[in-house]
C-alpha cells in the first residue's frame, strides 16, 4: 500500500492511506474513512474531498483520520493519487486552519 491508496481494513471500512511512503516502515498508517455520499451526514468544502471509485462517489472525512496496525490493511482498491492536491489541501486546512 501507498500513500493515497484506497484500501479496505480486515474490517471491512473503506479507508484512504493519508500517511508518506517515506515512513511506511512504521507498524501504523494514517487513515481516513471513505464515506459513501448518500450517506455522509453533511460535508465541509475543502476538508472533506469527493473522490469517484468504480463510478460511485465517496466522501474523504479528513476529520475522522486516526492510525491503524498496517497489518490490519488489505490490498489496494484503487489509487487516488489524481485526487493528491484535494486531499493533501484538506489535510492542511484540518491541521493549519487554512
């Protein structure tokens, strides 16, 4: 798994990997859920980009991220890297305010 990379948890949840390559030796990754449209409960511009997987929107909540045991990550579903400014802006506004 890459940074960017939707992927889902033995879980099951649908997650986008927020967290660089350059520390993927760590036992963790960060993490935001991927929240299907028609059911995210309201959205915030710049801190909760949409991406489109298999033709089906989804809602990145940035505000939810949190870490998980990488081992706990199963294979990737689709790479997000055409989304990387949305998600790396919204990741700015969540941790700098702007």
């Amino acid at each position: 798994m890459a940074q960017f990379d939707a992927v889902k948890l033995r879980s099951g949840e649908f997650v986008v990997v927020l967290q660089s390559d350059l520390v993927d030796y760590l036992p963790t990754r960060l993490v935001a859920p991927l929240v299907p449209i028609d059911e995210a409960p309201s959205k915030v511009d710049r801190l909760n980009p949409i991406v489109t997987i298999d033709g089906r929107q989804y809602l990145i909540a940035v505000h939810l991220a949190a870490t998980v045991p990488a081992r706990q990550i199963g294979p990737t579903e689709m790479m997000l890297r055409d989304y990387d400014f949305m998600i790396k802006a919204a990741l700015d506004i969540l941790i700098s305010g702007f």
